[in-house]
C-alpha cells in the first residue's frame, strides 16, 4: 500500500511505493551500434561508437564564441533527402544564450555540413544534464537537507553524490521557464520510493529551483 | 478461370517489384529483423534505438506469402507520450530521451525470441484464429488456421512507469503499434473529485490521469512517391442505407476520429493482381480523445497528415531549430507529395486497487491492415 508522507519543513513529500521496481541504468549512448565491428555500417544501421565521437568531434571543431556551451547528445540525421550518406546530428545547448544549436555533420566528408540555432527550442535532457539538475536541487539549502535526509532513511548510508539517486528528467516549459532550459526530475530512491517532485523545477540556465504553485 | 488467376499471379509478380528480399539489406545485424512466420507470411526491417523516440523501425517490407516484398513504412517511432492529470496540474511530456532510459531485457521479458543489444527484443506469438471456416461434415473442406505474429519490443522506464513499446507484425499483413504503461502509480493524492481511492478505506484518492500516445508513421509504399491519403466516412445516421463518401486528402490536415471513419495510404500506381492500388487502413477507434486547453492544440486531434519534413519528429515539445514544435503547426496548409501519418491515442487511467503494485499494464494503440495488398487472402491453404 502507498501513501503521501510530506516532509516536514520541506516543499518535498515522498510517495512510498511497494513492490519490486528497478530501475536500471543504460550506458547513456543507447544510438551507437556496438556490435558492428570494423564492417562499414550500413544505411540503416545507427552510428557506431566510432561514428559518434567522431560527429562530436568534427561538432565540436568550430568554437562556439561565448556563451556556456554544452554537446547534449549525437543523433543520427535520418533525412530522407540524404538516404545513403552517413550524417549524424550534434545538439548543443547554450544556457547562457538559451539557444539550441544543432550541427550536422557529413561523416562521409568529415565536416559540419549544416548549422542551426533556435531560442526556445528544447530537446530532451541529457543523462548529464538530470545529474547536473540532482546537483542543483542538493545545493538548495531546504530541499537538499530534504532529499539528504530522505536517501540516508531510505539507504541507512549518507548520500555521496547526485549520482547516488534513480535520476529521470523530463523538459518543463511556461511559467518561470518561459526561455530558459528547465528539467522536472524523477528521484528514485534505494527503498524504492520516489521523492514527490511534481511542484520542483530545476532552472539550469540561472542554476536555480523554482517551486511552481497550484 | 485457370487463364485469369495465372494471368493474375503473373500482374501480381510484376506489378509488387522492389525492394525484393534478394536485394543487398539496408542494415546488417543485429539491426536487421528478416522473419518468416509459420504460414509464409515474411516481414523484413530495421530497427534502431534512438535517444529522443527510442525504438525506432525503419524500412519496413511485408512479403505476402509467394508474392514479392512490398514497401510500407520508410519509419515508424513513438512521437509523445502526454501525461495530464485530472486536477489540470502536473502535465507531463514523457518523451524524454527514451534511448537512455530503456530498460535492460532479461530472457524471460523475451520468450521464444532473441534480444538485440540488451534493450531490444524480437520474437513471434500466437495471435489466435487466423481463420475458421466449417467444412460441413466434410474434413477435407474444413478451414481453419491459427496465426503469428512478429513482434519487436523494448521498455523504458520514466519515472514510475514503466512503457512497453511494442511493433506488431502480423501474419496477414497489419501492423499494430502499442503502447503498454505499467511499474507503479504515481502516488499523488488528491480530492474525491479527480481521483479514487486506494489503499485501505477512503484516505488516499490516487489521481486520475490520461496517456495521449502519439505516434509517427511516414508511409512510403513501394518508395516515397506518389503516396495518397484517403478518409472514408458512410453517411446515414437512423437510416437504413449507409453511403461510402471519399476524401482525397491533397492538402495537410487534421482529422477527428468519427464512427465507421477510417483512412488509408495508397500509390496509384503500384496494384495488386486484381488491379486494384495496393494500400493500408488505418483505424484509431480505441481512443478515449482527449482534449487539452487551447496551448495543447496537438491533443485536438486524432490523425494529422503532414507533408514529410526530417525535422518534424516529435508531436509535441519539437526540438529543431527552423521547425515547429507541434503536429498541429505542421498540419498547414501545404500539399501532400510524401504523406506522414500521426496517430493519437488516449486512454484514461482511473486507479483502482489492484493497480498497486507492480500496477498491471495497461495497453494503448492502434491497427493499420493491408487494403488489396494481394488479391485475394494468400493464406488459405
């Protein structure tokens, strides 16, 4: 059975869930095709691991002036226009700027073959950008003591590092993240419970946490 | 009558020509699913793990028992999944980086199949009758056959849920896209009004919910030209007489599903042995049709038809840069030369105490069946 269990002092409250739920990590490059060896990869084939650091390489060539520049991920460019080229698809996130900017790069020729940038445009959250988002919610001086206090119950163990926590982030928009880029987490803790974090949005562009009402 | 079906077989074999299943793969192994079901029935695709949809086919190719593969989806992924609570708040948008969050398979999450890069599975069931027809006391007339099924699965868990995402492939030519949401209730507690109780006694009211599944479908039948969209309605309500009544679609558009309405994608010009245009139906009556507030307008209705555009691929919260962000922005005006399909199907969760826990799951989604694909059923015996 479940029920709400609201921290005291805290804008967190925690659902109690019974019942085996695991949640288990992928390895953060679910698009890389691991098994295909040296073989050339075929059209339809996703990139290889090799065909990944290179796109973020050859993305990553051209400095971005300014700004607070992060890669988010690589994607395969699956257009239909370019059917038998390898391309891949760099998106980078300036939170500084607040603007999404995808390069794509021609594996084939080795360059960025196109650039687009877009205000207001959000893609989901990386793995590292959940973990950078569980980080700004510990240094938040009430929810971190929060979550600290929820994990050592749950764990019987202190809390070493976001990483510690079952982490999910999903994009949230309107209200205070009108242009900035702003993630609502799942955490997960070991008892398998998870920290009522509907109302808690983490800004990471002004690296602050917004508490939504209704 | 001998003369006609041998002349129809030989229109049939040279009117479904490529992509044959002799031709070099577009993706090797383990990207590759090639399998022949127990009554010949052969589906041939791609699949990728992508990290904003996920699970991803591509390049599909049906071969109908001793016919030639016919082409029917360039690509087909999960486009959203839309979580609105019924007090209006929170409202979540599931998708997601969905390749990151899949969930590792173990053998027993895929039996009787195989799994490809832990995360993948793809196997073949049982899907019942395939058909049944007395034979009057006469063994030898007597019909019957039960069917298979392909199937190519993966799981991602977001937050509490966990999805199962699954591509059908029957043995008679449907494909059935669904999604199933089980792992745990969310656990939010909120009034009589917009819940129902759980656990012991009346002190929890779990929240109700909905699911508003989208997904891309870009038909490319036999290639990405010529492809039509049509809607088909029967007219007459307290009548006796039903009257079919076609729309060609040449334009974008925005459809609402309605009793009987159905759609199809064809190409002219590729036909089945009868000489009738090869096609697939697409029906989206399983929907409980929700819909949002004015700034949720891609939940206002059931089927979008949009011109083909690589960076519209998500229903809603798009992230391209020079695109829109919503399938009812891309649903404008422009006309049809390479038809994409989405596909939205709701379902509204109202918990009850067996849902907790794991909560049971519960499946949403949607059949698209071949329309003259071959001339006459090829799986008779």
């Amino acid at each position: 059975m479940r029920r709400g269990v609201a921290l005291a002092g805290s804008a967190l409250g925690v659902a109690v869930l019974a019942g085996a739920l695991i949640l288990l990590a992928g390895d953060g490059s679910p698009q890389a095709a691991r098994t295909a060896g040296q073989q050339q990869p075929a059209p339809g084939d996703p990139l290889t691991p090799e065909e990944v650091g290179r796109a973020s390489e050859i993305a990553n060539r051209r400095h971005m002036a300014g700004g607070r520049v992060e890669l988010l991920y690589v994607e395969r460019d699956d257009d239909k226009a370019h059917e038998g080229d390898r391309r891949a698809a760099a998106y980078f996130y300036d939170y500084a700027r607040d603007t999404l900017v995808v390069r794509t790069v021609d594996l084939g020729r080795g360059e960025v073959v196109a650039e687009s940038k877009a205000a207001g445009a959000q893609p989901p959250p990386s793995r590292r950008e959940e973990v950078v988002a569980a980080e700004l919610l510990l240094a938040d001086p009430r929810l971190g003591r929060g979550v600290r206090a929820e994990y050592a119950r749950a764990a019987g163990r202190p809390l070493r590092s976001a990483s510690d926590l079952g982490l999910r982030g999903l994009i949230f928009r309107g209200g205070p993240c009108r242009t900035h880029r702003c993630v609502r987490l799942f955490v997960r803790l070991p008892d398998e419970r998870f920290l009522d974090t509907s109302r808690i949005v983490v800004d990471l562009s002004a690296k602050k946490i917004h508490t939504l009402e209704w | 009558m001998l003369l006609n079906l041998a002349l129809a077989a030989v229109l049939a074999a040279g009117t479904l020509t490529a992509p044959d299943s002799r031709d070099a793969a577009p993706c090797r192994e383990p990207y590759r699913v090639d399998q022949r079901l127990p009554n010949g029935a052969r589906w041939q695709l791609c699949w990728e793990m992508r990290t904003i949809e996920g699970l991803t086919v591509t390049r599909v190719v049906y071969v109908p028992k001793g016919r030639r593969g016919v082409g029917v989806l360039r690509s087909g992924a999960l486009a959203q999944i839309h979580v609105p609570y019924d007090s209006g708040e929170p409202r979540y948008h599931d998708i997601g980086s969905l390749g990151p969050s899949a969930v590792p398979l173990t053998a027993a999450d895929c039996p009787g199949g195989r799994r490809r890069e832990q995360t993948v599975c793809v196997t073949t069931r049982p899907r019942g009758h395939a058909h049944l027809k007395d034979g009057y006391g006469d063994p030898g007339r007597r019909r019957s056959a039960q069917g298979h099924e392909l199937v190519v699965l993966a799981a991602y868990q977001v937050g509490w849920y966990t999805y199962i995402a699954e591509w059908v492939f029957g043995d008679d030519g449907s494909i059935t896209p669904r999604l199933g949401a089980t792992g745990s209730l969310a656990g939010y507690t909120t009034t009589p009004k917009h819940g129902w109780p759980t656990g012991v006694g009346h002190r929890h009211f779990e929240e109700s919910h909905s699911h508003n599944v989208f997904w891309r479908l870009d038909f490319d039948i036999q290639g990405r030209s010529r492809d039509v969209v049509e809607q088909y309605d029967f007219s007459g309500n307290g009548t006796k007489k039903r009257t079919m009544v076609r729309t060609r679609l040449t334009h974008e558009a925005k459809a609402v599903s309605a009793p009987m309405r159905w759609w199809r994608v064809l190409d002219p010009k590729v036909r089945n042995g009868d000489g009738h245009p090869v096609s697939w139906e697409i029906s989206n009556s399983d929907s409980s049709r929700y819909r949002g507030p004015a700034e949720e307008a891609f939940t206002h209705h059931d089927v979008y038809v949009t011109q083909y555009r690589a960076c519209e691929r998500l229903a809603s919260m798009n992230a391209a840069p020079r695109c829109a962000d919503s399938v009812d922005a891309y649903a404008g005006r422009e006309r049809l030369a390479d038809p994409v399909i989405w596909v939205n199907v709701g379902f509204h969760h109202v918990a009850r105490d067996e849902d907790a826990d794991p909560m049971p799951v519960h499946w949403q989604g949607f059949r698209v069946t071949p329309r003259d694909v071959t001339a006459k059923n090829p799986y008779g015996g």
